[in-house]
C-alpha cells in the first residue's frame, strides 16, 4: 500500500503516428518530503518511445515531451467534419448571414 507521502499519476498522451493511434501511460512518482519528482521507466515503456524523434524527447530524461507533443498534435484526426451549413432562424433573426 502506498503511503499518504506518494501519489502516483499516470499521464496519458495521444500519438498520432503514420494513422495509427498509440496511447502511452507514463508513471510518475512524487514525493511530497523532498519535494523531488522522479520518473520511473521500464524496458518495455522505453520501447513506447522508440517511435518519437530526438526532439520530441526531454534531453535529460529521454522521456516525450508532453508539451511539445500536445502543441504540435493534429486535432482534426479525432473529431469527425461535417459540412458547414447556413443557420437559417438566426440568420433572420439577425438580419445577416450566418453560416
């Protein structure tokens, strides 16, 4: 059992690679007595991240970069479009076209 001084976290991150989509589970560790967060990566997490180019890692930990990843991730790949369309009672309603 852990105790009240460690609080585990899981991180999720969406990975749109070549359309196939990859969710990787990073676990950290942090203890609230040294107030220092460390990361705790096996093998097969490391495997995770072969996939990910050198900038898209941290320098000093060689694990992805949440930030950068979640910045340059393309978000039109998870929603579905649709056809854009004329909203006919407002457009009355407000005397112009809105669309």
């Amino acid at each position: 059992m852990l105790s009240p001084a460690n609080v585990i976290s899981y991180k999720k991150l969406l990975l749109n690679s070549k359309n196939q989509t990859k969710i990787l589970f990073l676990k950290n560790t942090y203890t609230s007595s040294n107030k220092k967060k460390t990361s705790t990566i096996t093998a097969s997490n490391k495997a995770l991240f072969t996939g990910l180019s050198k900038d898209e890692l941290l320098p000093d930990s060689n694990t992805p970069d949440y930030v950068r990843l979640t910045l340059r991730s393309s978000v039109y790949d998870a929603i579905k479009e649709t056809p854009v369309t004329e909203a006919v009672n407002l457009s009355q309603r407000l005397n112009t076209k809105v669309i």
